[in-house]
C-alpha cells in the first residue's frame, strides 16, 4: 500500500481538475434529489409546526359550549355559569360569541357572489378576542359599526379585494379585511356536506355589529373557554356540561374540546396524507438521482480500469486500487452534500410559496429538517460510494492482464458476442455503427438506460398523477355538466315545500327558462361489513333539466332506489338490487328533524368520480318520508344570460340563500387538485434538470470513452459531423430503451400511486391512473430527444481536437 | 549503485542465492475457451531461469511468449502446471499473494507503456518505488530518471513525453523498485533503432549491476543476438532453448 499521502492528494487533484464539470454535474445531480427529497419529505414537519403555531398564537379554545339552535342568552350569562362550575377555578380566559346563520353577498372579479354564511360575532375591542383569536390576513380589523371581516379561504377562493362593500343578511356592510380564526382556518361546511372552497363565508364581526345584524341585541349563544396549564381537558370538558345540564337545562348546551374542530382535525389529517405521497415522490426523485449518479460514476472509474489494472500488474492490493475511485466518491459526496443543502433551501423556499397558498394559517414555518436531509444525503453517498467500489471490485475478480487488456474501451459483447456477429443489418458500416456499439456493451448500455428510465420514470409518474387527476375532473364536469353546462344551482334557506312562494318565485324569476325544485341532505350509507359512507343525497326530477348517467342498473322515472357513484358502489361492494342501510335527517312531526335508518336499493351506478354524490327519484325521496320537498332549485337560464348574472337576479329574494353555477364542485375539486399540482410541478421540473444533467453527463463521458475511435475517424477523413451523428444516434437508441422502460416503470409507479395510495389520502374522489398523450411526449423528450441531443455539446471538442495526440494517448 | 532491499526468501546481491534457479516452470499450460472453442495459449512450458541472465523469449505473434511472460509475472494464472519464482511457489496463491508478489518480486514493462496519465515522470517512477515499499522512493526515482537520462523531463506528464521517452520512464519505473525480475513485452516493438538500443542497453545492464533475471519478448531475431540465452515459442510450445551459439553480441553490433 503506498504510504506517500502527497501524492494521491496530488492525482486526486489533477483528476478533479481534469474533470472539474463532471464532478460538479453529478454532484448537483445527487444535491438536487437530496434538495428535493429534504424539501419534500418536511412537507409534513413544516405543516404541523405551523398548524401548532397557528394554533397556539391564537389561543384555540381548549372547551366550548355551544347552545341549542335558536337558543341564546344574555350577555354575560355563559361566562358567569362557567365560572361558577367545578371548572372555574381552571379557567384562564373565556370569551362569549354570537353565531348564526346568514347571506352575504359580495362583488367578486368574477361577479356578484351570493353564498350562505355563518355570522361570527366576538369580542374586538381592547385587541380581543382572548381566546380564539382573530388574525387579520389582508386589510384591517373592523372599526365602524358595519365593517365585518371574511374568512381567508373564502377571500382567496373568490379572489375579493382586501376592501369591499357587501350585505350580510340583506344588510348593508363593507368587507375590510380577510380573517384567520383556529375554528376556521379551513371551512369544512359545503353545499349537501361537500366541502367546496368559497361556497360557505364566515364573517366575523365586533359582537355589537354581529347581534345587531342577527337581530339578536345583547344576546350570546356560545362560550369558549382556555383552561390553565395542566388541567385535564377532558375531565373538564365533562364537568362543565353536567353543571349546564343541571344549573341551565333550557339552554340545551353541548360541551365540546379542541380536539372536535373539524378544522384542526383536517389540517393535522391532511398533513399526514399528503405526505404519504409527496414521500414516494421525494423517493422517486432521489432513486433516480442515485441511480443515475451510480450509472455515471461507475463509467467515469469503469474509463480508468486500464490504470486500475495497470496498480495491479505493480501490486497494488484491493485498498490501494480502491483510493482514487474513492477519493472522486468522496469529492463528489462532500460537494453534492454541500449543493444538496443549498438545494433543500431553495426548494424549501419554492414549497413555501406553494403552502403559502394551499394554506391560509397565520403562521408558516418551513425550517431546513436536518434529519431529513440526513436521510436522503445518506442514501445519496451511498450511492456514490458504491458506484466508486464497483467497477473496482470487478475489476480485482480478474486476472490483472483481463484488466490491463479490457479497459472501457474494449467492448467483447458478453452473451450477445455470436449473435452480434450473425446480425445482418442494412446500410453500410457506418450506418451500422450505433446499433452494434449499443449491442456490444450490454451491461454499459443496460445501466445507462436504467439510469434513463429512473428519471424518466419519475416524470411519467409526477405528470401522470396530474393527468389522473384531471381525467378526474373531466369526467366530474362531463357527467355534471353533461347537456345543461350553464346550470346553476339555487340554494334555499332551508327544506321548503316544493310548492312554495320561494320555489315557484325561483321558477318564475327572469332569465330563467327552466327550473326544477330539488332536495339534497346528507346521508350516511352503510352495507353488510363495509363501513360508513357519507353520500350528498340528491332527488333527481325525471323532468328536470339534467339527468344523471346510469352506467350499470337502471334509473327509470318512478325507481325508488338510489343512483350510487360508481366509487361508492365498489367501496360499499353493492351491485344494483343489492340493498344498503341508509341513515339521514328526515323532517319530524313537530317540525323538527329526527335521525333515522332506512334500507334502500341500490339502482345502479353513475360515473361521477365523487363518491358522495348519489341520486333518488321524487318516487323514491317520498319513500324515505322526504316527499314534497325542495332545498335547491336547478335552473336553467335563458340564452344569452349566464350563471353569474341570474345569481344577481335571484340574490335577495326570499328563500334564496345562494346561487352558485352547477359547476362549482368541479370548481372546487379543480382548486384542491392544483395544490398538489403547485407542490408536484417542483419535483416534475427537478426530474426534467435531473435529465438534462444526466444526458450532458452520459454524453460527455462517452465523449471520452471514444476519444481514439472518434480520432481515428477524423484521421481517415470524416468530418466531425459523422462521430457527433453516430453518439446522437448510438444515444437515441440508449435514450429509447430507457425511455421505454421508464414509461413502463412509470405507469406501474402512477398505478401504485393512484389505486393504492390517493384512496388513503382522498378517498371522497375516485381517480383511475391515465397517462394523456402530452405525457407520453414529456417522456419520449425527455428520455430521447434530450438524450440523443446531448452529444451535440461535444461537437466543439471534436472540431478542435488534436487528432495525433489523441491517436498516441494510451489511457 | 542500486539500491535494492532484497524480499524474503529471494537473495539479492551479496546474499545468499535461492535454492534452484530464480524461475522455474514445470508443465506449464494455459487454455482459453472462447465460445464454443478452446484456445492453447500456452502447452506444457518447462522453463528455468537463474539471477544475472539475459533472456530474449523469441517467436512469431500468437507464439505464446507473451502469456509465458503474463505467467511469470502473475498476471495470470496456469491452466495446469507448477511455477516457482524467485522461491515462492504460485501454482496456488491467492490473490493477496500474488499482488504482494508482484510488489516486491516482478518488474514487468509494457510494450505500450502504460504510464499514469495523471502522474508526471518522476511520480510514475516514485509510484512504483513506493509500490515496492523502498525507503526514499523519490529520491530513488531521481536516481532512476537520471539513469535513463531524463532527469530534465521529470516533471512532464506521459502526453508530453515522446515514445521512446514514455518506455524509459515504464524502465526506470521497474527498475525503481529493484525487484530481482524484470520482465520486458516487447519493450522495443513501439521505438525506432537508436531508442531501442538505448532501452537493450539500460535492461542488459541491469543483469550485471543488480543481478537481476532478465527476460525480454519480441520477435526480432537481431534482438535475440545479445541474449545469454534464447528461448524460441511456437504454437505454445518451447521449440529451442539454449545459449546464443558464439556468446552474446555486443548491442553495439546490432542492426534492424
């Protein structure tokens, strides 16, 4: 073993002069999938530190009681009981609210916006609220007596200035700012239990403002409450709503904990989620990365095997042979892992802007996880370690004379060595060449197109993920949409008769050329050792002016069982005539609403990729005891007048709540979609840099593998031209295989993506694994066009090659 | 005065000689199988060589002399046979053996040189010093490249080098480190006739200075005029082995 450490330090040197942009190439190739796979892999960390911040900034309420509906008591009132429970000791801060229901309408850049709100009246003054506390997101907090604030996710969805005058219950107020509460940091309600962005407001307001607007003055209907540090919540939680029971038993109070807002619940769900898939992209990324690191570092030491066999004919052992290809390993991992941290900031930064946007919480943290980095540095250096120690451990299994005689150059064949000599092909020997030079080294070519359908692979996935994503929704608006795009939908305040002055003013309104009353409740559906399912349960007129698409059983006018998405027939495993269990709200004989079960049939499937729409007939509905009623009126509306301008008309009359355009759901599943679609265009675009780097990378080391071939050629009289054609050729075959194979792999990757892991993550929504043509042409780009250009940046070197040199050098 | 650290169980000058000769092949053979065929590189090689010779291992191309050269030299392994060299037997030495064996016994030189790109002259020459575990390997370097008169060109790399210029450093890199073989594959196949000269010059004196076993392979007859001994290959097998029939000729005299 030689011991003179200068002069491996001074090789080591020379050959990282020598290859200075390779080294730097695969390094950034290896910093850019460990970047990505930092930055991706603490999508969850960073989401759930700020959920906690947010959370915590605003003091979220550890208790709430919240009254009856219709129920309210003095101001003053809710505190006071509190206080004087077993519980009042430990509370450290409470604070009354006013909620109720309401209408605002708002002029957004896309028209007049009518949608149902809940009214949020709380303590501003002195900087309250105390406990959940508001943040103002955009504008300023309420100062005159009509100023109000709307939701975040409400402003952003309908794109509303900061400042806007609107009407909140017919009343006239001015919209000054974008609010940011714990309960609401996402809203959960949506029309028939769907939850879609910007169909339901919360407006907050000064108390005074929101009982005055409620018409409620001086009164309170709900309480929230932080304990001390300490205090067992649930117990608590208990304690209060035994005292309530027993001190107040009118106000019909329900105690309930943080852990039951929906909003928090979800945010801290989501979270876990979608990071199940953003970690198999982020895994994605950096296999392809690491393989093709693998691939390129062993062809940069496979190059020096001469050399290697060479330290072998001198004595050189194992661990001697093994020290340059070490020393480039190490190289390479030190500044990849240098690059890589650089490159986690700056996606961390770019994932940022995406969050910033998918989530409108106060806070928003994304720190460098050092862990995570570790993680993918680790499998990254990994890589490179066993890229260096390969080719020499191949190396040491011959006998030094194999060595010194079959360097990187010298290509026998292997198993394909006979065949390849009884292959005809047509053209001369030139035209011959890149097919038998792809021939002649089937492990070089095999790995070099592996490394090629990694990434290949990787992009197929990422895109074909959007693509599933949007044949989702285009199936949604097909069958939503279907013969009446222009519909709209007018939500009424409540369950009203079908016959009545709300309806039948609905019908007759202008710019309305037809109308059918509808009902749509939600409904938990149940089969024999499935579990609940929660479906947005629609009557369906057979003489209305849209008609859902049966695609199995039968949905004939007088069918009195339900028309299931195919997503919930197969996850409820019923087939049409199979009966289900159904639980939902049906109107009592007080006038109240009483829960209750009932078995229906199932009449068949619609292909709706959303799992909870479902349909009944009117013969049906009657069945279920929900007859004669209507809470949506399905219009159609004259020609020439669209959505938005009858949603101008309709808005204020009486019973009209909203009006939305029939398309609002696939709206809202087309919002949800492009927040992943922000998060996946960073690893689709750092694969697609990860390609070129890898086709600049192959196509210089091939470069230097045909160093004497491509002299030779120039020697004979061939223009530099020919070997540039013969490299893209010879690369466009390689470029091929990979990208074949990483279409193949890819799709497999999209199908285990889409059917096994979105249902965990978005199991409301049904979407099949589909590749679109543009997709198919990314990946032939991608893995051949790219590929087979590369050598083109090798043209110059051949022009100004000094062929005679080249011809004397003996590697 | 060369400074040479004699291994274990090899005699170097002033010590006590091995039993038998330096080298010495008992049956040697060596097959290859490519495809569906069996190539005889190598049939049945008795061979043995003592300190101090000059040996030319002359034949035709495809002859075997080089796969007897690669068998020497434990860049390859026998098919069947024995071989003793410089005392120890590798008929059955592991790979460990073998590369402590090429440190410290063999010196072999290429005909297409095989110098590290990535190493200057004088480094290539302190490379395999040190490869031999020679105490003052740059300093003994110097010494060779003097030797082979190219002091001044010692901080060339091998591209800057001519040919001839390229071999001499390959030779002063065997003889940095001193071992008591030194073989030579056509050492002069790639050089014209006065570099040739100059590098038969620098190999046969290292015969009478280190006694050092020689044993160069080529196929120019005139070559094997200076040769104490001349082994004759054909077809894989020893046709002729004996001693140049009126002593070895002085290089001076040779003309190609």
């Amino acid at each position: 073993m030689v011991g003179r450490a200068g002069l491996w330090l001074r090789w080591s040197l020379r050959d990282l002069r020598r290859r200075w942009l390779l080294v730097g190439a695969i390094a950034l190739l290896l910093a850019l999938g460990t970047g990505l796979f930092t930055g991706l892999g603490s999508m969850r960390d960073w989401r759930v530190a700020s959920n906690d911040r947010s959370f915590a900034l605003l003091d979220v309420h550890d208790l709430r009681v919240a009254l009856e509906e219709g129920v309210d008591a003095p101001a003053g009132a809710l505190v006071r009981a509190a206080a004087a429970s077993p519980v009042g000791p430990d509370i450290s801060a409470a604070e009354e609210r006013l909620l109720g229901p309401t209408q605002l309408a708002v002029d957004a850049p896309a028209g007049r916006v009518v949608v149902p709100a809940r009214m949020v009246g709380v303590r501003m003054a002195g900087g309250g609220p105390a406990v959940d506390g508001v943040a103002v997101d955009g504008g300023r907090r309420p100062a005159g007596r009509a100023e109000v604030l709307v939701d975040a996710g409400f402003a952003r969805a309908r794109d509303l200035p900061p400042s806007s005058p609107a009407t909140a219950g017919g009343a006239p107020v001015r919209v000054v700012g974008r609010a940011q509460s714990p309960e609401w940091f996402i809203v959960t309600e949506g029309p028939g239990g769907v939850p879609v962005p910007g169909s339901v407001a919360i407006v907050t307001a000064p108390l005074p403002t929101a009982q005055r607007l409620l018409d409620r003055p001086g009164r309170v209907n709900d309480l929230v409450l932080t304990l001390r540090p300490g205090a067992d919540r649930d117990a608590a939680a208990a304690a209060l709503g035994a005292h309530l029971d027993r001190a107040a038993p009118g106000l019909g109070a329900r105690v309930s904990t943080t852990d039951d807002i929906e909003s928090r619940r979800l945010l801290y769900r989501d979270a876990d989620g979608d990071q199940q898939l953003y970690s198999i992209f982020a895994a994605l990324v950096l296999a392809g990365a690491a393989l093709a690191a693998f691939n390129l570092i062993s062809r940069v030491v496979e190059a020096e095997r001469r050399e290697i066999g060479v330290g072998m004919a001198l004595g050189l052992g194992p661990a001697g042979l093994a020290l340059r290809p070490a020393l480039l390993g190490l190289q390479i991992g030190v500044l990849g892992s240098a690059l890589g941290v650089a490159a986690g900031v700056a996606v961390a930064r770019a994932l940022r802007g995406v969050l910033a946007d998918q989530l409108p919480l106060p806070v928003l943290v994304t720190p460098f996880q050092p862990g995570v980095f570790v993680r993918g540095a680790l499998i990254g250096i990994g890589a490179v370690a066993l890229a260096a120690a390969w080719p020499v451990w191949r190396a040491v299994r011959v006998t030094p004379v194999e060595a010194i005689r079959s360097g990187a150059r010298s290509a026998r064949g292997g198993a394909l060595g006979p065949w390849l000599a009884r292959l005809r092909l047509p053209g001369g020997s030139l035209a011959q060449m890149p097919l038998r030079s792809v021939l002649r080294s089937p492990r070089r070519t095999a790995l070099t197109a592996a490394g090629i359908a990694a990434v290949v692979a990787v992009v197929v996935a990422l895109l074909g993920t959007l693509d599933a994503f949007r044949d989702t929704i285009g199936r949604s608006e097909r069958e939503t949409l279907g013969t009446a795009p222009e519909r709209a939908v007018v939500t009424l305040s409540g369950p009203l008769p079908i016959d009545s002055p709300a309806v039948r003013g609905v019908a007759a309104a202008p710019g309305v050329a037809a109308a059918a009353p509808t009902l749509r409740i939600a409904a938990g559906a149940r089969a024999a050792g499935s579990e609940e399912l929660t479906l947005s349960l629609a009557t369906a007129p057979p003489d209305g002016p849209w008609e859902p698409t049966p695609t199995s059983g039968a949905f004939g006018a007088r069918d009195r069982g339900l028309l299931l998405s195919e997503v919930a027939a197969a996850d409820l495993g019923v087939a049409p005539g199979e009966p289900i269990e159904l639980a939902y709200a049906r109107p009592a004989p007080d006038g109240g609403l009483r829960l209750t079960t009932a078995r229906v049939a199932v009449a068949g499937t619609h292909p709706d990729p959303f799992r909870a729409l479902a349909y009944l007939r009117p013969a049906g509905a009657a069945a279920l005891g929900l007859g004669g009623l209507a809470g949506e009126v399905q219009v159609v509306p004259e020609p020439g007048v669209t959505a938005a301008r009858l949603a101008e008309t309709l808005a204020g009359r009486e019973g009209v709540a909203a009006v939305a355009p029939a398309s609002a759901t696939t709206d809202a599943l087309r919002d949800a979609i492009d927040d992943y679609t922000a998060v996946l265009l960073v690893p689709v675009g750092i694969a697609v840099v990860l390609a070129l780097l890898i086709a600049f990378n192959t196509a210089t080391i091939n470069a230097d593998e045909r160093l004497r071939e491509h002299a030779t050629m120039l020697a004979v009289g061939l223009r530099p031209r020919v070997p540039a054609g013969l490299a893209m050729a010879e690369s466009a075959l390689v470029g091929l295989l990979g990208a074949l194979g990483g279409v193949g792999l890819g799709w497999a990757l999209l199908r285990f993506i889409i059917e096994v892991r979105v249902p965990d993550v978005l199991p409301e929504i049904g979407v099949r694994a589909t590749l679109s043509p543009g997709t198919l042409l990314a990946a032939g780009l991608v893995g051949v066009v790219a590929v087979a250009l590369a050598p083109l940046l090798t043209v110059r070197r051949l022009r100004r090659m000094d062929v005679p040199a080249a011809l004397r050098v003996v590697e | 005065m060369v400074d040479v650290a004699a291994p274990a169980g090899v005699a170097g000058p002033g010590g006590r000689p091995p039993d038998g000769p330096l080298i010495r092949l008992e049956g040697v053979a060596r097959e290859y199988r490519v495809g569906d065929s069996r190539v005889v590189a190598l049939a049945g090689v008795d061979l043995a060589v003592e300190a101090g010779e000059f040996v030319v291992v002359l034949g035709p191309s495809g002859s075997g002399k080089t796969t007897l050269l690669n068998m020497i030299g434990a860049l390859d392994t026998p098919t069947v046979g024995r071989l003793v060299i410089a005392g120890r037997d590798l008929t059955s030495a592991g790979r460990g053996e073998l590369a402590r064996f090429r440190r410290h016994a063999v010196s072999f030189i290429f005909q297409v040189f095989n110098l590290f790109p990535g190493l200057t002259a004088l480094e290539n020459v302190e490379f395999g010093a040190d490869v031999a575990g020679r105490q003052g390997a740059r300093e003994r370097a110097r010494r060779m490249l003097d030797r082979v008169g190219l002091a001044e060109r010692a901080a060339h790399f091998p591209h800057e080098l001519s040919g001839g210029e390229q071999q001499r450093v390959a030779i002063a890199r065997a003889l940095a480190s001193g071992n008591p073989v030194l073989l030579a594959d056509e050492p002069t196949g790639e050089l014209d006739f006065r570099t040739g000269v100059q590098i038969l010059e620098l190999l046969h004196d290292q015969t009478h200075t280190a006694g050092t076993a020689v044993l160069v392979v080529t196929h120019n007859r005139e070559i094997a005029r200076v040769a104490d001994r001349v082994v004759e290959m054909s077809s894989g097998r020893v046709v002729r082995d004996g001693p140049n029939p009126g002593g070895p000729a002085p290089i001076s005299a040779l003309q190609w």
